[in-house]
C-alpha cells in the first residue's frame, strides 16, 4: 500500500489549524461499532480512534456502570461510519496491547470522523506520549463543543474539576483546573503541587523520562509556578490525588 503524508485542510477542521501531516495507510468498511471510539472493520481489524475518550458503556465487564451518554456517542459514531469506507491515517504507534489499529479516520468526503466527534461534544481528548501529532487540534475543537456545552459537556459528570476536589475522583479520568502554588524538580520527578500540604493536596507528577518532550515543547515546568493551569489525565492516589503527565499536551496554560 503506498503511503503518502496527509495534510490537513482548512475546510475539513474548521478553527484553528496548525501543521500536523499524518500518514495514510489503507481504507475499509466499517462493519461495527463497538461504542464511541471503537469500531471494526469488513476485514475483522478493529480500531481504536486514536486520541478521544468516548463516554464508556460495560462490553461485558462486571459491575461497571454505563457512563452517561455512552449510547448517545455511539450511535454519533455509527450515524458517521457505519456501512461506510474509512480511510487510516496515522501519526504515532499503529497498535495497542490488544492488537487495536490506533487509527485518524477519514471518510470519502475527506471529513476528520475524530475532529466531527469532538466538535459535537461526543468525546474528549485523550492522549498519550508516543501519538501526538494531531492533539493540538483536537483540544482546539474540544475547547470549543464545552464552551458551547455541546453533548458530553452539559452533563456533570464530565465538568472540569477544581484541583482542590480533586481527592473526590480517584480512579477517574478527569479535567483538573487549578493554580499552580509550587514546583519541586527532584532528581526522578518533578512535582507541580496545587496546595500548601503535598501529602494530601493535588499534584502533578512529571517523570524524569519524560521532561525531554516538556523541554522540546517549550515548556519550563519550573516556571509554572502561580500559573493557572489545565491537566487531565487519571486521577490516582499518590500523597494525595495525583495526575502524571508523561507529555505536554496533558498541560493547558490558562492564564
């Protein structure tokens, strides 16, 4: 299959546009959606949309709770791709653990099926360090379906949350607003800490390991400080609840 660098037009993501080329590579027929951000193909290949989160339905887990609105994204998912050639396009690792393509899709129409999803307020952003390339606009167009409180962003349980409740959403994956009040850049880690008490108050964790790409992104982490900032990731327990953050499009400068 020859592959060639897609780039992207301003008429197919509407807003800002920044220089992000992915790499075509196949096309199919969408023969099921599994829920909101995963579907499968014709030929049995099944693929994860790469870099959103849809609200979670159960898919045979035991006592886990639908997630509100999951059904709403799927069916968007469907009403997008279902019975439809998609084409592939890549920007980072092709395949998860479970053998899903970690996939951009496209339709014949050339219309971004991440970028439509996101602009109807049907998924959020969820990114990882090694497939980034189009997160720019993704948060771009997420910012904009939540200031207009499309879909998922008129349901509570997809609010922002302030750094301070955070404690209250251990084991999710959430939005974390806050101001940054100190930075501690210790050998293997630096820690953005959101409360006088690090034992117990919001922190953000960087590894070591991953300070390169903050680096080459621009941002000084250790110039955070009284900055108000966005964060997302899952929320975890650590001295406290804590986010790590293994790239910098996890950080939004809100000030």
């Amino acid at each position: 299959m020859q592959r060639f660098v897609l780039v992207f037009l301003l008429a197919i993501v509407a807003g800002p546009v920044w220089p992000a080329p992915l790499t075509q590579d196949g096309s199919g027929r969408v023969a099921t959606v599994v829920d909101g951000d995963t579907l499968i193909l014709d030929d049995g290949r099944e693929v994860r949309l790469v870099g959103i989160q849809a609200p979670k339905l159960p898919l045979g887990r035991r006592n886990f709770k639908t997630w509100p609105l999951a059904e709403k994204a799927k069916a968007a998912l469907g009403t997008l791709t279902l019975g439809k050639i998609v084409t592939l396009s890549y920007g980072g690792r092709r395949k998860d653990r479970y053998n899903r393509l970690l996939a951009h899709l496209y339709d014949s129409r050339g219309r971004w099926i991440q970028g439509k999803l996101l602009r109807g307020g049907m998924t959020r952003v969820y990114s990882f360090a090694d497939n980034r390339a189009v997160v720019a606009q993704m948060l771009a167009l997420e910012r904009d379906a939540r200031a207009a409180r499309r879909g998922i962003w008129r349901d509570p349980f997809y609010r922002v949350r302030a750094a301070r409740d955070a404690a209250r959403d251990i084991g999710g994956f959430q939005l974390v607003e806050g101001r940054v009040l100190a930075v501690a850049r210790r050998t293997k880690r630096t820690y953005i800490n959101f409360g006088a008490d690090w034992r117990s108050d919001f922190t953000v964790v960087v590894a070591a390991r991953a300070r390169r790409l903050f680096r080459a992104a621009g941002l000084d982490l250790t110039r955070l400080e009284g900055w108000r900032i966005r964060v997302r990731g899952w929320v975890k327990s650590y001295n406290g609840p804590m986010i790590e953050a293994t790239h910098p499009e996890q950080i939004e400068i809100l000030d």
